[in-house]
C-alpha cells in the first residue's frame, strides 16, 4: 500500500509551489526497534512541510524472531516490497527514494531490491545508516555481497551516519562529500515544562529507581544490569530497578528468570514494553537510566534521548555514536562494555549520591534541549534531501 504521510502542519495552500516528493522506505511499530522509530520520526516531522512524503510500508508483524533469517516468509516479503517499490517509482516519479541500510548480508540484499530499481530509474537515493556496524559488515562479507553493496552504493547522492564517529563506515564507499552526520532528535516528551530534580528532592526520594528501557537481549546489556543489581542487593536494599521491553529470545527471559531466582533482596520489574504517556510516566518516576550496550549494530539509541528528555543521569557504554552524545561525568557515567561489576560501581555512586544525580540530570536535560530535539533534526534531514535534490 502507498501511504501519503501526514505533515507537521497545516496543508500548504493549493498556490503554493509544488512540493517534491520523497518516497520513503521503511517500517513501522509495533515491533518496537530504532529502524521503526526512525521511520515514524520522518514521517510525523517537519520534513512534510518541504517534501510530500510517499511510504513504502517494510514492517514485519511476525516479530523478531524472523529478522536476519534466510526463509520463505522473508523472501515472499521482501519481493512484495520490491513490485510494491517498482509501482510506485513508476506512477509517481519520486524526485528522491528514502533507503534506510540494513547491517547484515541478507538485510542489504533486500535493501539492493529498492535501490537498483532507484537508479535504473535516475531517481536521486539518499541512504540512511541507522548504526554503527556498516563497516564491519561490509568487511566481514562475502565477495559477491560487497560487489553488491558498491554497485548498489556507487550513485547515491547523499548518505547519512548518526554521529561524526560514523562517518569512516562509508570510506571508500561514498566521497567524504556526499555523506552527512545526522543525530537522532526527538519531539520533547514534556513540553519544555520538565524540570529535572533538585538534590534536595532526590533526596528525599524512598528509594531509587533505576530504569532500562529497550529490547532485552543480551548484547544491549540488559543482563549486565541484572548482574549489577545482584551485587547491589545487599548493600542497597533502597535501590530497585525496571527493565522495560519485550524479550528478543526465549532464551533471554530464561537467563533473566535464572539471576532474579532465590534473591528475596532483589527489587526487579519487568512490565514488558512501554510506550507513549507510559513511557514517558516511567521515565519521570526514574532516578538513574542504564543502558551498557554492547549492540554491534548500535548507532545513536533513541532511549538514551528520551532519557535526557527526562533530565535522568545516564549509564551507558561507548558504543557508536553515544560518547558524542553522554559526556562522562558531565551528563552521564561512560563504563565498559560487558563489565557488570564496573556496572555496579556507577550505580552504587549515583545511588549514594543524590545531588551528583541531580547535577548530571540536569545537564544531560539541557544538552538534549540544545541538541536533539526534533526541529534541529529535520533541519538537518530537509537540508540533506535539498542537496540531494541539487546534485
């Protein structure tokens, strides 16, 4: 199905100058990952008020358990999307195609079903890399694979990473010229109304809620935060801890249930996945976030922005672009990836230290208001698709 995207706005009127159009490939929630939410971020923004966005609709309601996985429901899929994609490209002549790149072999191969076509068509692509792990695919791939990813990649005419630490993923693949830093911004869950904590209303707290907010599957870090809270039972009974998401393998909520069993000290929440005002409620109520992800795929997660958002201090690892974003010891604490016990050592510091969670909340709420609220980043998004269309 094509689908018209709503704009930010009221409707141009019907003198104003025709708007290029944009066709947009990607999916949406539910399921809930960073390529979904990113789809939905572009759409529902102020790009619409330049561009007549087009969306060519890739989600997959089966789950996660099918992504990456060589079988027929993939494959039927992924040819549905492309005569979806062809029909499109014909009847309404997008002036650009919107491709958000896959980090895996057969993720890519499908991607190449919308970005040949694109080309063969002379229309203007602009990919969109949303994490950190293009490089060490593109590598690490099979010969005819990585001839696939050049010819796909040899006339596109804009590319955008998440952060300028990305930006060596497309060496030698794209002119330094043609690729741009674009990091995820998002609408202010609060108006602009939140005030982050004082030290005094820390606190004063009962205790101290530590959030994790994402899929819960190892390589995000979620057993980390698991372990780190074992070790924090006895000495920190005050502290308790929610980790919000949905399971990504059976075999997770297996290794969760194993830590969590026979510990009647240990304070943990799992309310599966929290959207929209719950979120946002989860988040306020929240003292500490911790995300030590270790994702190979990770690029800028959209969770470490709503996070700030809420004026939390943040744990975290330094993944992709995320150093760009935390600043260790300024509006958050950087630790090693896969390290539970320097995990916990953050945690015990800000737990025992309300008015240093109280400074590194409030910096981290106004480097989010300064950096990643939406506006700033569908300027930076118009302005890529403008010189796109210009090239």
């Amino acid at each position: 199905m094509i689908a018209t995207a709503p704009t930010a706005s009221r409707a141009a009127p019907a003198s104003a100058v025709r708007r290029p159009t944009a066709l947009v490939i990607g999916p949406l929630p539910p399921p809930y990952h960073g390529g979904a939410i990113a789809t939905q971020t572009l759409l529902s923004s102020p790009v619409a008020e330049r561009f007549r966005l087009l969306h060519l609709d890739t989600t997959d309601r089966r789950g996660f358990d099918n992504m990456g996985r060589l079988e027929a429901g993939n494959i039927v899929l992924a040819l549905r999307h492309m005569l979806r994609c062809l029909r499109i490209l014909r009847a309404e002549r997008p002036d650009i195609v919107y491709v958000p790149l896959a980090q895996n072999r057969l993720g890519f191969l499908r991607d190449a079903l919308f970005l040949l076509p694109a080309r063969l068509l002379r229309r203007r692509v602009v990919v969109h890399v949303h994490g950190g792990g293009f490089r060490d695919f593109v590598e690490r791939t099979d010969p005819v694979t990585r001839a696939v990813v050049r010819l796909s990649l040899a006339r596109v005419a804009r590319a955008i990473v998440l952060g300028e630490r990305l930006r060596p993923m497309l060496a030698g693949l794209l002119p330094p010229d043609r690729v741009a830093a674009v990091p995820n911004g998002i609408e202010d869950p609060y108006g602009g109304g939140l005030t982050p904590r004082t030290a005094q209303e820390a606190a004063a707290r009962a205790d101290c809620h530590v959030v994790y907010l994402g899929t819960l599957m190892e390589a995000k870090g979620f057993l980390d935060v698991l372990d780190a809270a074992v070790q924090l039972a006895d000495e920190a009974p005050h502290a308790r801890f929610t980790l919000a998401g949905d399971f990504f393998r059976p075999a997770d909520r297996a290794s969760a249930e194993r830590r969590c069993a026979g510990n009647p000290l240990l304070r943990v929440e799992f309310p599966g996945t929290v959207a929209g005002e719950r979120k946002s409620e989860l988040l306020r109520d929240a003292d500490i976030f911790v995300f030590p992800t270790r994702y190979a795929y990770e690029g800028h997660p959209y969770v470490i922005l709503e996070a700030m958002a809420a004026g939390l201090p943040i744990v975290t690892t330094a993944r992709a672009a995320i150093p760009e974003t935390v600043v260790h010891g300024e509006t958050g604490i950087i630790v090693p990836e896969g390290d539970p016990a320097a995990l916990a050592g953050a945690l015990r510091t800000l737990i025992g230290d309300p008015a240093l969670r109280a400074r590194l909340g409030a910096a981290a709420r106004a480097r989010f208001l300064d950096r990643y609220v939406l506006s700033g980043w569908a300027a930076g998004i118009t302005q890529v698709f403008e010189e796109a269309l210009a090239a």
